[in-house]
C-alpha cells in the first residue's frame, strides 16, 4: 500500500524531478490534460474528482514517509498530486475556448503564479497541515488561476 501511495502522491515519480517538482508535476498533468480536455466536461470533472480523492486517500502516507528524511511531516515537496488536481481545474475554461499551446501555456503560469503566491483560501488551506491543507490549498490556488485565466481568455476573444 504505502508504494502505491508514494506512486500516486508523487504523480507516479514526477515528484522527484529536481529543481521546483511542483511545476515538474503541473507540466507532466498539463502533458497529459492536452487529450483530457477532450472529454467531455463531465468526465474531466469526474476525473478531477477522482483524483483529489486519490490524493486525499496518499498525502498522509506519502507526508510521513518523507517526514522520515526531512523531519517535517507538512506538505513535502516530492508530493505532486496535489498540483495535478490543480493544474486540471485551472484548464476547465477550455471547455469554453479553443485548445492551443499558446492557452495551455496561459494556464500553466497562471496556475503556478497562484500556487506559489497563495492568496485568499489558498493561503488558509496551506495552514492546515494534514492530507486536507496538502490538496485544498491546490485545489483552491487551481479555482483562483482558473477564473483569472477565464478572464484573460475572455478578454483576448473580446479584443
């Protein structure tokens, strides 16, 4: 159980890419969300969904096993599921617009500005150190890129 767990938590070992595994994390989901966004929206949402519980289900499992090495048990690094819940949340307005690298891109930055800066309910959620604050506070930086990203599409069109 606890490999499965450190497999899922690390999005299956991107977690252990050097140098920011966050956004090593986000662009392998952002890899994969190129043929996701073809879903039908429903089946994305549902995708998302099984996945925050995934990452709800091995956070804890993962957070302690890395704990062993660090001797801080909150939110490690090497744990990237939590940004691919993120990352496919910040992508739902393409179900609006059209897909293209210069969006996912868009999405990409945006997503990672607003994980890094952690502002509103983002910042309360990255407080809470269990599996919960491990993936609300991406989930929740993923809602406030994903609206800003609407907005900066939205007005691209408008222009």
């Amino acid at each position: 159980m606890k490999k499965f767990a450190l497999i899922i938590a690390t999005g299956f070992g991107s977690g252990y890419l050097p140098w920011a595994p966050g956004s090593w994390g986000a662009a392998v989901m952002l890899f994969f969300s190129w043929w996701l966004v073809d879903l039908p929206t429903v089946s994305f949402i549902g995708l998302i969904f099984i996945l925050f519980v995934l990452g709800v289900s091995v956070a804890q499992i993962a957070d302690n096993h890395f704990a062993k090495g660090s001797g801080t048990a909150s939110d490690n690094d090497k744990i990237v599921i939590d940004e691919w819940v993120g990352m496919m949340i910040t992508l739902m307005p393409l179900f609006y617009f059209e897909k293209s690298l210069l969006h996912f891109a868009m999405a990409f930055l945006c997503f990672r500005i607003f994980d890094t800066l952690k502002f509103g309910l983002a910042k309360i959620m990255d407080r809470i150190h269990n599996r919960w604050g491990v993936m609300l506070d991406d989930v929740f930086a993923g809602l406030h890129a994903g609206v800003f990203f609407f907005i900066a599409l939205w007005v691209m069109y408008r222009m």
